[in-house]
C-alpha cells in the first residue's frame, strides 16, 4: 500500500507537503484556516484502509507547505491544489474541503470542474463577503501579524470547537488550539486576507453536476443556517448534521463524521 506521510512538490511558485496514502479512486482532504493537514490523521488512516488513495495536502501557508506573505487568492489555492493533483498523475478526486477550505473546494469545481468527481463542504457559508466582512477579515489579520497565534489560537479556539468539547473533550481541544497556535502568522494573515476577497458561490453550488454532500457540527457557532442553504442549492445534495460538535466535527466527533462521510462515499461507489 502507497503510505508516504510527507513528501513535497513544486508546484507553479510554491512548495506544497502532502500526505499520500493508499491505493484506490482519490479522497482529497483539504484542511481549514490556521489548521493543517494533521487534522485529517484519522480520516487519512480509516480511509485508506477501506480502500481510497487519500491525500491531505498542506496548503500554501499552513503546516509544512511554503509561506506566500500579502495576500493568498482563493483562485490561488485551488489552483494550487489542481497544480498538486496533475503533479501525481491524478486526473479527478472526491474533495472534501472544511470550512475555509469548503470555499477552495467549491472554487476547485469552478475553475477545475473535470477534477472533482464529487463535493464534501463541512461547516463553510457559500456567500462572498459584505463591505463588513471584508473589513474584519482585514483588522483580523492586521491583528495575526501584530498579536502572533498564541493570541489569535485562544482567541477564536471558542468557535472552533463546542462549549460542550471544551468541557467534555479538553484533549481535543487542546489538540486544536495547539495546530492554531502553531500555524505561520504570516500564511493565516494571508490566507485572511484572500478570503475577504472570495466569490460567491451561489452559483456554482447551483450549477453543480457531481454528487454533493453537506457537513455541519450541530453546535457550530458559524453555521447559521448556512449548511441547509447550500443543501438546497445544490441538485440533490445530501446534508447531515453531526450532533455534539461544533465547527470541527471530523475531530470533535470523529467516529460520527467518519460513518457520514463513509456512508456517502460507499454510495459513490455502487
């Protein structure tokens, strides 16, 4: 079996590490802002051993992969990921993308529509930023760059996971606010700022011709109905919330989010 825990690739401008484990059709796993791929070791193992090559890169700015200061487009990173897919002789893959990363996933199926063979978004919004939104997106990484992550990870660590895991599940939370805090100031301002300037995917999530499937944590404090919004935009999409978690439920509830996700990619393959 293919297991190569890190390996790196030039792709276009930058050095991207992923992971590569596996044999089988491709599982992409695309990890969040000021996360990185080592949220996805779980989801890596149980995977591969049921029989998907999966692939859990670092994105540009984050873990391992290089840093790109400024501003990081969301166009950016998913062609980034498209650079990384052809780089490896791999022509299309399922591509689950969590939140900051759902919106690189729903970019992948505008730019690079043959490479997604279907859509997992968990606890993203489709919409583009408002004149407000881009304005906190912008102070937000005004104060990474002054305040460092130790200060932003203890910051937000409250809307990353559920009161109830705080409380609950203190390893876990603990884990999370370590891959925060851990992350480059410089890649999580970046990348911020890049998503102030997002599209909107309305359309897109409208226009999509794959098999669509929506993740939401029952607790999570961004959600506001945005999970059942992109539900129904999407032809026949499949939403499920996942109870007792909050915005990271493929860690606060990994074996829960792990039956979803398994579930829909069994369909995938009748």
């Amino acid at each position: 079996m293919r297991d190569v825990r890190s390996a790196t690739a030039r792709i276009d401008d930058v050095t991207l590490t992923y992971t590569d484990r596996g044999e089988g059709p491709v599982l992409l796993l695309l990890h969040g802002h000021a996360y990185d791929r080592s949220m996805w070791t779980r989801q890596t193992e149980v995977f591969s051993a049921l029989g998907w090559r999966v692939l859990a890169p670092d994105l540009r700015g984050f873990g391992d992969s290089e840093v790109t200061e400024g501003i990081v487009y969301t166009e950016e990173f998913a062609d980034d990921v498209a650079g990384l897919l052809a780089h490896l002789g791999v022509t299309e893959a399922v591509v689950v993308g969590f939140s900051m990363s759902g919106q690189i996933a729903m970019e992948l199926l505008h730019r690079h529509p043959d490479r997604v063979r279907a859509l997992v978004v968990v606890d993203t919004v489709p919409e583009a930023e408002d004149v407000v939104g881009r304005r906190r997106r912008h102070t937000t990484a005004d104060a990474i760059l002054a305040g460092g992550m130790e200060s932003y990870g203890r910051s937000v660590l409250g809307g990353m996971v559920a009161e109830s895991t705080v409380e609950f599940q203190p390893g876990v939370a603990a884990e999370v606010l370590a891959m925060l805090q851990n992350a480059p100031a410089k890649g999580a301002a970046a990348a911020m700022r890049g998503r102030a300037e997002r599209r909107d995917f309305t359309e897109v999530l409208r226009g999509a011709r794959v098999p669509v499937l929506v993740v939401t944590g029952a607790d999570d404090v961004f959600d506001g109905g945005a999970g059942r919004r992109m539900a129904e935009l999407a032809p026949g999409a499949e939403f499920v919330v996942v109870d007792a978690a909050g915005h990271t439920p493929s860690i606060e509830q990994p074996t829960a989010f792990d039956d979803v996700l398994g579930a829909f990619l069994h369909r995938l393959t009748l």
